[in-house]
C-alpha cells in the first residue's frame, strides 16, 4: 500500500515513525511545502544565537510517551529545563506560576526543540520538501498529488491530511474527489479554528538572568502572552553575555501588528518586555519575527466526521485541528493513533 502525507510537522512524521514500527512494508511518502521538517515546532539560528520560534517545550502525556522521548528516541541532547514558568497580568505583576505544571518536564534539545522532528522522521520514509500540495485527484486506483506548480507529485491508494483545518479545507476545495464526501469533510473541519500567532525574538547585549525561564500571561489581557528566556534552555543557545527573549503576541496584538515594519515591531515588543520583566534591557541589538497565521486550534474537528471515509476512501486526517489542543505530545499521540487505524484497515492490502 501506498501512502502520502501531506505535512511534514509533528503529527505526519508521527504517523510515518508509528508505521515504520508496525508495518515497515508500507511505502509512506511524506511532501512538506516549507524547506525543513517539524511545521510550528520550528527552530532558527541567527548571529551565533539558537532560538524557538515556535513552540517552546513538551511533556509527555504518560509512562509511555515517557519512556519514548526518554529511552527509545536518542536523548543525549534533550533537556528538560530546570527553572519555572511564572504568571503575569495586565498590570506586569509578576508571581510564582502554577507549581503543580511547574513540577513536570518542560523538555527541549540543546541544538533547538526543532530536533525532535529530525529524531522522529524514520529512516523509511521518503521526504519531499518545498512542495506545496496544491490539489488532490481521485482516480479508479486511488489518487494523484500535484503540486502548486502543476507537476504530478505521486499517486497513493491512501492520504493522511495533517495541516491546521483550514489549509486542509483550502486544499479539499481545490481537489477533485466525490462532491458529497468533501463537502461533508470540509463542514467536519470547520469547527477547528485558530488563532494567529506573532512570535518576535530579541537579541541583547548584555546578560539578563532572572529565576524564570519564562512568562505566561494568566488573565489574557495583556499583549503579549509568553515570553521567554532563551538561555534558560542551554547557554550555548545564546552568545556569551547576552539575552535573547522571545516574545508571543496575543491574538489581538498580533493582528494588529501583523504589517507592521520590522522596526516599529521590534521598538514596540522591546518597550513591552522592558516594562514587563523590570530590567533595564535597553534597545535590541537585532529581531526576528515569525507570523504564525494557524497558531493554535480554539476548536477540533468532528471526530466522527472525519474519520469515516478512512476505509471505504483512503482518507485520514491527524494534527492538531483533532485535538483540540495546541500541544506536541497531542499531536504525537494523534499521528500514532491515526497510523494503528492505517495499518488495521490496510491489513491484507499492505
Ligand atoms: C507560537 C507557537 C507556540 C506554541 N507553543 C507550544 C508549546 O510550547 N508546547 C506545545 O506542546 N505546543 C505548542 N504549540 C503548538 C504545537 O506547535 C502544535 O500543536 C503542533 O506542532 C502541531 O503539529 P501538527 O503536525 O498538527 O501541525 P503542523 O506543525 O502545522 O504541521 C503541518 C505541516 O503541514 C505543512 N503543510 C501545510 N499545507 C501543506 C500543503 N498544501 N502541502 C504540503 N505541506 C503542507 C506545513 O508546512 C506543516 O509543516 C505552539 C504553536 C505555536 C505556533
């Protein structure tokens, strides 16, 4: 059996390990339109610093998850990062964060959490980045993939759908597949919306080191949501002597800010962050910023819905948009339970 997956962030490449592990004779190619592996948990290197520009850390979901981010993963550069989350308010009152959450792993990797992805990805699989799936056609065997430039990408007899819901709905608009079938899929995604997300890095000179590692806004009323301290993670993700912060704007925030030039974000952020954290952080000596238009799912797809033209058509979906959760280990978790639901239904196929 064949089978293409399209997204090559933490829940497709889950999909991919899972399948890798309980039906190596399946051919699973994953198509990826950006130029790495892991989707929103996504890593950049910049002027000798290491930062996450995306999500920030995971913790497992149970013993099992445990042991494999633990033991069956490599981990001779997974951390888990040793100072606490703190809360604010509105008003940039800082307190001592949830102790409970505060006692349980926040794990990243030293080189950036991005790493994960590469860990994750078997060596099985065949990878096609920087190809955007455009559209889906459905043929008497199966179905063909072109891409955005028109070229005929692979043909599968299954596809796993694993972007945020609505580019999975863009993408099912677009296809030929039978009229009642995607219009019952698209209505089924429709409840998984989400938020954006405007993530600004900022580097500093000088060395800023407080008891957090970073700061989750508690009442939601402030516009920035979490900001974090990126050398809490592992000295080496920052030059010596200097700080880097990334910031995650709130929904709003974000939206308003969202065309703003470089340099009036940058200005802006860092007068927040200075008024925030109380430490005379000065001017930046340079940003980043990433705009993450699907940031975080507010809602999840029918579950019922979704998965019931898995057998009879080949069409599964895992991600985020069926959690409900903007969480890795979800979206993990998501990706194996869909790649059991592959293999069972394949069965004799494989
Ligand atoms: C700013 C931010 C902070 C976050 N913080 C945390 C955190 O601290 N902890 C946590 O657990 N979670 C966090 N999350 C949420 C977490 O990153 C996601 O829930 C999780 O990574 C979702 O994985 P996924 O595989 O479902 O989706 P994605 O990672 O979005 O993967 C989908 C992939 O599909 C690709 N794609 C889309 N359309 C196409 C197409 N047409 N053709 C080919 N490829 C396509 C995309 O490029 C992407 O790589 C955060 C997210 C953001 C944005």
């Amino acid at each position: 059996m064949r089978l293409v997956v399209v997204g090559a962030g933490l829940s497709g490449l889950a999909v991919a390990h899972t399948l890798h592990s309980i039906a190596p004779q399946m051919a699973v190619h994953c198509v990826e339109k950006s130029r790495g592996l892991g989707g929103r948990v996504a890593t950049r290197r910049h002027e000798g610093a290491t930062f996450d520009h995306g999500a920030q850390f995971f913790r497992p979901l149970d013993a099992d998850q445990m042991h494999f981010f633990t033991q069956t993963l490599p981990h001779d550069t997974l951390i888990d990062i040793a100072k606490p989350v703190y809360a604010f308010d509105a008003q940039n009152r800082i307190t001592i964060g949830d102790s409970a959450q505060n006692n349980e792993p926040k794990f990243v990797y030293r080189d950036g959490l991005n790493t994960l992805a590469k860990l994750i990805r078997p060596a099985s699989m065949t990878l096609s980045l920087q190809t955007r799936i455009q559209r889906i056609e459905a043929t008497t065997t199966g179905y063909t993939i072109y891409s955005d430039q028109g070229v005929r990408i692979d043909s599968a007899d299954a596809l796993v759908f694993t972007p945020p819901a609505p580019q999975t709905i863009e993408l099912l608009h677009a296809s030929t597949i039978t009229e009642s079938v995607k219009n019952d899929l698209i209505k089924g995604l429709a409840p998984a919306t989400y938020r954006p997300c405007l993530s600004v890095s900022l580097l500093y000179a000088g060395f800023f080191d407080p008891a957090y590692y970073a700061l989750v806004n508690n009442d939601r009323a402030h516009p920035i949501s979490w900001l974090a301290v990126e050398h809490a993670k592992h000295a080496a993700r920052v030059p010596e002597g200097h700080t880097l912060l990334t910031a995650q704007l709130a929904p709003q925030a974000s939206r308003d800010l969202w065309e703003v030039d470089e340099a009036t974000l940058y200005e802006t952020v860092a007068a927040w962050a200075q008024t925030l954290t109380g430490h005379p952080l000065g001017a930046p000596l340079w940003g980043d910023r990433q705009g993450w238009r699907y940031a975080l799912p507010d809602g999840r797809a029918d579950a019922t819905t979704m998965q019931s033209y898995e057998q009879s058509h080949g069409l599964y979906f895992a991600g985020d948009a069926h959690t409900g959760l903007g969480r890795i280990q979800l979206a993990i978790q998501n990706g194996a339970a869909v790649a059991q639901r592959i293999a069972a239904h394949a069965g004799a196929r494989i």
